[in-house]
C-alpha cells in the first residue's frame, strides 16, 4: 500500500513538474556559500549580552517542528545532507556566528531567531511534550552587514533569511522522509532513540505531517500562493491571514493570493510610533506580536483537526502563544538604541559634508521622515506620516491588499471578515485567553498590551507610513519592499531594473548591499508583481510618484553622508501639533521606558 502511494504520488509530482505548469520542483534550488568573515562585532545598541541572547533565542510560541525531527531529516529527496547542515543554514543567510559561544539561551546550536519550546498540543494534552523549534521577532529582526571580513552584527535590523525558501524545504524533506523508505527508516530510528517515542507514534505523525505537507504542493501546483520573496523579505500580513484563516480554520477558500512582500523592518524606536506595520494598520504592541506568533505557525485549537469542526469557546482560543515573553521582548526594544556608523570598520564620515546632507534632510526628507512627538498622549509618541499609495507612488500591492483582500468567518459566527476586522478579532481573542489563564489584573494586562493602548486595526486607507530615518543605513535595501538596493540609487533618478541579492558584503559608499553577481545568487525583478521599484522620486519631470526637485550628484552624497551620520543630537525634532522645535529626551536621546 504504502509503495503503491509512494510510487503514484512520485509520478503525480515528475510529471506535474516536467510540464512546467508547478513552482514546486523536487529539486533544490543552489544556494549560496557562507561569506568567510573572521570577526563578528556587535554594536553598542543599548543592551547587555544576557539581553541579546534573551532576545535571540527567547520562544514566543511558534512551534514548526519537533527539533529531533530537524536534526534527522535530509534537505530534501536528491541528498543525505541534513536540515541543519551549517552549509544549508548559512545558504538560507540564517546568523549562525554567535557573538557570545554557549550562551544558556542557545543550547541546541541554533541559528538566531530559532527558539526551542515545549507545549502540550489540545489534542493531545496528556502527550509527550516534545521540544520543537519555532521561530521568534530576532529571526528576521537581526540584521548582519560584513565588509572585508568583519561581521557586524545589527540588533532589531532587518534580517537576510529566505524564510520562504526554508519553509519550502521543509516540506520537500518531510516529504522525502515519508515517500522514501531508506530516508523514512532512517528517520524513525533517530526520532525514536532521541525522543522515547514508540516506532508507532513517530510514524503517525510522521503521516500527519506529509499529508499537510501535501496539500500544499496541491495548492502549489494549481497556483502559487505567494509571488517569489527571497532573502530579507515576506509578504507579512498575506501569510498570517492564510495561516489562521485558511490553514488553523481549515477553509481552504479563505487562502488570498500573496503579491505584496516586504523588507524585514527595523525594530528600534518602534515603540514609541503611534502606528505600525507599513500600512499603519496596527495600533498596539501586543496584537501585533500575536498575530506575528500566529503567523510563523503558532499551535492553535480553533478547529477539531480529526473534522475540521469549530472548537466551543473559549477552548477554541487556546494557543501556544506565549504572551509573557512577548511582552518582555517588547519592553527589551524599549532599551534598544540604533547602531551607529562603526567608522573603525566601515571608514570615517566626512562631517562637513554630513553637515550639508542634514541641511538638506531638513528641507527635503524632514516633513515626512522627521520625529514628530504627539505630548498629547502619555506617554508620548511619535506620530508619523500616512502617505496615500498614489501619492507616494511605490508598489501599491501591500496596501491595497489589505484594504480589498476579505475571509469567510462562518467558521466563527461571523459573516464575511474584512483583513482588518478579522486580524482584530482572532489577535484579541487568542491574547485573552493567555491573559485569562495568566489571571492578570486589568493593571497587569494593560502594561502587556502596551501603554495600555486599545486593539485597533484600520484597513480603510491605501497609505503607507514614513517613519524617523535614524540608523537607516544599517537596513538595506530600501522602500518597503526592498526593490532599490542602495540610498544612492533611491536618490538617484534612475534604479536598477534587477539587482543580485543573497549577499551580505557591504557597499559603504553607496550605502546599501553590494549587488556584483557571485555564484548562487538570487536576482531581484522589480518587473514581478509586488517588486516596483518606482515611486519616491526626486526628479523635475511629471512621474508619478515625485516628492522633490532633482538631486545633484553632490547633494545625493550629502545627504547619504548625513544619513549614516544621523543621532537623536542632530536628527529634526518637532512638536506634532505646534511644529516647534524640540529638543532633550523627548527627541529619543533615552531610549528608555518613559
């Protein structure tokens, strides 16, 4: 039976493949080599190392798989090399350098941003308790720049990982493990010998896993869900909306077509801003984070997974979400600073020129990307610039998205739910549950939502936010969806229409990752739906998109002077209401809880 259903599915997906109607190929796609670095340097960001290692590798709630499974599983069908292999973390652009070896944090060996966790599902509540890796915010909140062998590690920036490539791999090597008996016996001996689990219960689950895994090469092979994201990128919001939506509700119809990725964005000061995600969609911290917990694969109960059935409440609210660590990691980007230039490694900033750019910030970037504190709240807040898609000309496909994309909700005793509507009910009801079981005091479940700030989610308005630019130049590439690969070129007049992406080397002239071809790398189309490169002009004609006159060459360097030069000492500060001047630790000179 089991050989008749190997060979048969095997068939199904050659000749599927062999068509060239599939995205999904049995084969592995080459990846990059590591970039030989001989030191890696972390910054002086505001946080000790038991901070950074807390941050790094503290579990969230996302459970993926049981991490025995993980070190026995080959890449996929065609090789014997392990999920695990640093070769196939360091393709993936995983950071596996740590900065501090055999931190507690870490005693499995993990990439940063992979956590270990344990939790007993619903469905099996008196299970075992297997360790699992899921990921957590330092996954794609932990940027890496190298430059002639230094690493230098950037805390809260965006990450280069290809989360979608290792979802997709994954699944080929679950897949491999249950088609192929070599790799199939191989696996339940290992799992069996690391976990005390019978021979029996690994096989079921071994079963359950390749038949979700299947279903999406099904779906895959009809149409592929989501536009190519690549290194650093993710169409954020489309995947936490078809994770709980489609997957945890199991209403396969409820699965939207993703074409809106976005850049990994960077962490520090976002607390302080009156609204986040790029949309400007979301107005409190911890809705935030859990329906990025939900979206990376958090267990959930909201369906009976032997029928597919709604759970009664309040047991179908249950969830693997850990909102106590989310709400520690959250007050720890409150003590996070943005790095500073490191001119040890990356030279010196020429600061009579930078004194020129910030002239020149302040009169062409300071009214929408100048720090604007709202001291009509307390604590305060930065309030920052909605700008209409049209307006602003770039990709519209994340926002709009947001605004048209809907999902059945009969499953939970609604009608049809708009992206906003549904975010905004399951983040509250899951974040309920856990603060319920947690017995915290409305006191204590304020302070954990985030200076008590209610659960707002807004998907009327085709806006995108522009935000305080301190510490852009350790966050490349540029615009929100990653599409211009260097400052210069976004203040340049004319992008690159494609660009080589995967590596890490540094350009510190042009400001952003070097884009020379090398061998395995990706290459970023800004023709492909969701990856325009346009919008944001200084130009004097009548494109679209154009926010300021022309740049001369020497003002562009200016201004990217200024811009890896840029403090809370020098950055514009104004009062949102009045305009005026401000000045001091309003301004975020103490980027501590207020």
């Amino acid at each position: 039976m089991r050989a008749a259903y190997l060979i048969s599915a095997t068939l199904l997906l050659i000749i599927a493949t062999g068509a060239g109607v599939a995205a999904y190929k049995l084969s592995d796609p080459d990846m990059p080599a590591a970039e030989t670095i001989t030191r890696l340097v972390a910054l002086d960001q505001g946080w000790s190392d038991a901070e950074r290692g807390q941050y790094h590798y503290t579990p969230q709630g996302t459970l993926l798989l049981p991490l025995s499974w993980l070190k026995a599983m080959d890449r996929g069908f065609f090789t014997s090399k392990k999920l695990l292999a640093p070769e196939v973390l360091v393709g993936l652009r995983e950071i596996t350098d740590p900065v501090a070896p055999g931190q507690k944090w870490n005693d499995a060996g993990l990439p940063v941003g992979w956590t270990v966790d344990r939790w007993a599902s619903p469905a099996n509540p008196n299970g075992p308790r297997l360790a699992k890796v899921g990921f957590n915010c330092a996954a794609c909140h932990t940027g890496q720049i190298n430059y002639h062998g230094t690493g230098i590690l950037i805390e809260g920036g965006g990450s280069l990982h290809d989360a979608g490539a290792l979802q997709a791999m994954i699944g080929k090597a679950v897949l491999a493990t249950e088609w192929l008996p070599w790799k199939r016996s191989r696996f339940l001996d290992a799992v069996v010998a690391e976990t005390g689990q019978t021979q029996n219960q690994v096989s079921a689950d071994l079963d359950h896993a390749a038949s979700v895994a299947w279903q999406g090469v099904k779906q895959s092979l009809m149409r592929p869900q989501y536009e190519p994201e690549g290194y650093g990128r993710l169409d954020a919001l489309q995947r936490i909306a078809n994770t709980v939506f489609a997957d945890d509700l199991s209403e396969p119809s409820n699965n939207q077509r993703g074409n809106g990725a976005v850049k990994f964005p960077f962490l520090w000061d976002i607390w302080r801003l009156d609204w986040v995600q790029y949309n400007a969609a979301v107005r409190q911290p911890m809705v935030r984070n859990v329906g990025e917990a939900l979206g990376v694969r958090a267990e959930t109960n909201l369906v009976d997974p032997a029928t597919g059935q709604t759970n009664p409440e309040p047991a179908r609210w249950y969830s693997s979400v850990n909102v106590q660590n989310l709400q520690w990691m959250e007050e720890a980007l409150q003590r996070l600073r943005p790095p500073s230039w490191p001119a040890s490694i990356l030279g010196p900033i020429n600061k009579d020129l930078s004194a020129r750019g910030r002239g020149l910030f302040d009169t062409h970037c300071a009214g929408c990307h100048g720090i604007k504190v709202d001291q009509t709240v307390q604590p305060v807040e930065w309030r920052v610039t909605e700008i209409p898609v049209e307006k602003i000309g770039t990709s519209p496909n994340t926002a709009v998205n947001f605004v048209e994309h809907s999902y059945s909700g009969a499953k939970l005793g609604k009608g049809t739910l708009h992206a906003a509507d549904a975010l905004a009910l399951v983040t509250e009801k899951v974040k309920e549950n856990r603060y319920a079981a947690l017995g915290l005091t409305p006191e204590q479940q304020a302070a954990a939502d985030g200076f008590g700030r209610k659960n707002i989610v807004v998907g009327d308005k085709s806006v995108y936010k522009a935000r305080p630019l301190v510490g852009i130049w350790a966050t490349p590439p540029y615009l929100h969806n990653g599409s211009v690969p260097t400052l210069r070129d976004l203040l340049s007049i004319d992008r690159p229409a494609s660009f080589g992406v995967g590596t890490r080397e540094y350009d510190p002239e042009n400001v952003g990752y070097s884009t020379k071809a090398f061998p395995g790398n990706q290459v970023f189309d800004t023709s492909t739906p969701g990856n325009s490169n346009l919008g944001h002009w200084f130009a004097n004609d009548a494109r679209p998109g154009t926010i300021g006159p022309a740049l001369t060459v020497s003002d562009r360097m200016a201004l990217i002077e200024y811009l890896k030069d840029a403090s809370y000492d020098n950055y514009p500060c104004t009062d949102a209401t009045t305009g005026a001047k401000l000045t001091g630790a309003i301004c975020g000179q103490q980027a501590t809880k207020n």
